[in-house]
C-alpha cells in the first residue's frame, strides 16, 4: 500500500462493469456518516446507509463502491471478499488501520479530511460508470484564417455522423462560438458563461445533458454577451467531464495560451495545427507550435490550402512539416461553397460526399476511438 494525499491505495482499479447507482455505507459514527453524505450529495450519488454491518448480502455484494467506517471494520471482517471496499477513517497517526484494512480486504484506506477530493471523484466515477476516456483532439489555427473552427466543426459533425459519442468544445473565447458555424447559436442549452465559476467535479452526464444538441453531436459555446473570465479550475472540470463520456472530445483551441487554455491543452491526445501552405503562415504557426507544443503530448501539423491555390501551388505539406520540425497529419482539402451551404443549414462536414468530409472521415479512420489513452 502507498499514502498519496491522505490515501493508502493498494488496488484502485474500480469493478469493471459495476453498475450505475450510490454507494453501501456501513457504519455508526454519526459524525463519519454526516461527512460521507456530504461527499456523496457532491458526488451526485444517493447512497445506501447500513449502521450494522450488512443486513443483506446482496447490497455488500452488488453495490459498486463499500464505504466502511473505521468504526464498523470489525463488523464487516467476515463479509464476503470483493473489490471497491475503501475502508475510511480520521486518525492520521493510528497505525492498526493497516491490519483493519487488509482484515476486511479493503482496495484503500482513506483518511479525513485529506481524502474529501478523491473520495468525491472515485463516487462519482462509480455514479457515472465511467469507462475508457474520450480521445479528445485539439485543432489549433497556425495564424488568423487557417480553417482551424472549420475544421474542428468538420471533425465533430463526421464523428457523430459515424455514430460515435461527441462532444465539440470551443475554447477560444474570441472566435465568435462555435454554434454559429453550426447553425445553432439560438439553440436552448448552457454556454461557457454557466460554467465559469465551476470547480471540482463537474458530472459528465449532467454536463453532455445541458448542452445544446446540434448535428447529433452536443457543443458547448461561447455566447454573444460580454465578455466571461473562465477560471483555469473551471475549464480543467469541464473538459474533464466531458472525456469521462467516452468517445470522442474535439476541442477548438485560440493560437495564444494562458492558463485556462493550457488545462484544456493539457487533457488533448492528439494537436492539430491547421497552417496554410505559405512560407509567412509558417512562420507565424513556428510560435504558436512553440507554446502549445509545452503542454501538448503530441502535436502535429495539417497543412490547408486557401481558395486562391484550390489545391495547388504553395509550399509542399512536407516541407510544411520539416520547417515547422512536427510530424505530417495529412493536407486538408479546400471545399468550395461551404459559406453558402452554411446558410443554408450545411455545416462544415455536413455534405458527406463533399472533400472535407471525406477527409475527416479518413482521418477517423485512421484514429479509432480505441486510440484514446492508448498513444495515437
């Protein structure tokens, strides 16, 4: 077992495939019980309350987490053995919680009030029944007018078109909302302004339900009222709930960072930086791949050609690549018309035969969901 912030953790691995719902808590301590229903109601749980040890064996054995008091170990010693018992208590100095621990084959031992954090995460987790995290994609512009929101729009509208679970976030508070280029920006749902005071924990499904639902994918925007500080805590919640979803996170991120966008780079599998083929876009996207390559875990450059080109002239992408010295993701294609299928209700991506469809449907292709976590 180790000690990291007031938990001692021998296997902390949850029961795979536990079902959705609230915790068994198994004790007498009055006080204790005020704390762990404290925790769960953050949590979102409703949990199980046994002041004895376990009156029946089915709510010990199927419950997807056990909360044991320090006080009830004694009680529960000869329960049958399972997974996600965490035994729980407040003397930080009493050193036969160890031997309670292992006697009652408990996964951890949490100690109050260091653990409050953790043990209101790993309830959550259980509530939600989180699995795989979402491979989220971060699309980042290397200058002004690269397509870069084009294409996070385009990446999100064909991953939902393929069935998987989505979730496009704009994090360029600047961009005018995401929203927009999809034709909702009068759709009912949360914008980021709601979220701008979150910290914690903040439920992933609660999170995908507020969201205005576009295209089969859900968005989370930025509104047209003033200008909204997003405190660095609260993107760092938000995007988490949304990877814990599962499927897939594109993320539409600003060229500068600050320490808001540098929880949302933090969170990204896979960068990609959208630069025109023109040595003065080069130039420009060299900063920005400077930066946000410091939080990025794998960056890498798409190479756009501008309507004047239509695909041809400029720079070649691989030379793209080698003066900006990052892997080679591929050449976007340039589709015309997509202004005026926007107004029409076509967003990027939307004309599933058009070339920019195409090619994030082949970029999905080649980055399964099952990449997430997996190195991509």
């Amino acid at each position: 077992m180790e000690t990291v912030g007031g938990v001692i953790s021998r296997d902390g691995a949850a029961p795979a495939g536990a079902r959705q719902g609230g915790p068994l808590i198994v004790t007498e301590d009055v006080e204790l019980l005020d704390d762990l229903l404290r925790l769960c109601a953050a949590a979102g749980a409703l949990p199980e309350v046994h002041h004895g040890g376990p009156s029946r064996r089915d709510s010990w054995d199927s419950a997807p987490l056990v909360l044991v008091g320090d006080d009830a170990a004694d009680r529960v010693r000869g329960a049958a053995r399972r997974r996600g018992v965490v035994l729980v208590g407040r003397d930080q100095d009493d050193p036969d919680v160890w031997r309670r621990a292992v006697e009652i084959g408990a996964d951890q031992v949490l100690l109050l009030p260091d653990g409050e954090q953790w043990l209101v995460d790993r309830i959550a987790d259980v509530v939600e029944g989180v699995g795989r995290p979402a491979l989220t994609i971060g699309v980042i512009g290397g200058r002004g007018g690269a397509g870069a929101s084009t294409l996070a729009c385009a990446l999100a509208v064909t991953a939902a078109r393929s069935g998987r679970r989505t979730m496009l976030v704009d994090a360029d508070p600047l961009g005018g909302g995401l929203d927009v280029l999809l034709g909702g920006e009068s759709a009912d749902g949360l914008r980021w302004p709601a979220f701008a005071a979150s910290r914690g924990r903040v439920g992933g499904g609660a999170l995908e339900e507020s969201l205005p639902e576009l295209h089969a994918l859900r968005v989370l925007s930025w509104d047209r009222g003033e200008a909204v500080t997003v405190a660095p805590e609260a993107v760092r919640a938000v995007v988490g709930a949304a990877r814990r979803r599962g499927g897939v996170v594109v993320v539409d991120l600003p060229r500068r960072v600050d320490e808001a966008v540098a929880e949302a780079l933090a969170q990204v599998d896979l960068g990609l930086l959208v630069v025109p083929a023109e040595l003065r876009a080069v130039a420009g996207a060299r900063r920005v791949a400077s930066t946000a390559g410091m939080a990025l875990r794998d960056l890498r450059v798409l190479v756009s050609r501008g309507a004047g080109a239509a695909g041809t002239g400029g720079l070649d992408p691989e030379e793209v690549a080698r003066l900006l010295g990052l892997p080679l993701a591929g050449e976007v294609p340039w589709e015309a018309g997509l202004a005026s299928a926007q107004a029409a209700g076509t967003p990027p991506g939307g004309a599933a035969r058009g070339p920019l469809a195409r090619f994030c449907t082949a970029f999905w292709d080649r980055l399964p969901v099952d990449a997430a976590g997996a190195g991509v």
